[in-house]
C-alpha cells in the first residue's frame, strides 16, 4: 500500500534481445545475457494526498 510521503524508485532495464540478467562483481553491474545493447535508468517517485510527484528531470 502506498501512503503519503512514501519515496520509491522505479528502475527500467530495457534491452533489444536479451532474457536474462546477471550480476557483476559489484552492487552495481549488471549484464545482459544473451549479450545484447540495455539500458538502464531510475524514476524517483514521492506519493502525495493529491498524487505522485516525479522527481527525476526527463532527458
């Protein structure tokens, strides 16, 4: 359930032909699997009485 000031991410992997995802030797890597061009990127995201506020800028 999502209540007022709950601050959350939504964060997207897109990728043209993989199916898979695997862990790098960091926190941070991740590679696709079969090898295939993927982005990733993050929507920050804060629940308001009167609804969502988006605070990641669009590029």
């Amino acid at each position: 359930m999502m209540t007022e000031g709950l601050v959350f991410t939504v964060e997207p992997f897109l990728s043209l032909g993989a199916t898979w995802a695997e862990g790098g030797d960091d926190a941070w890597t991740l590679y696709a699997d079969p090898k295939a061009p993927t982005v990733q990127y993050e929507h920050t995201v804060v629940a308001t009485r009167n609804g969502p506020i988006i605070l990641t800028l669009a590029a």
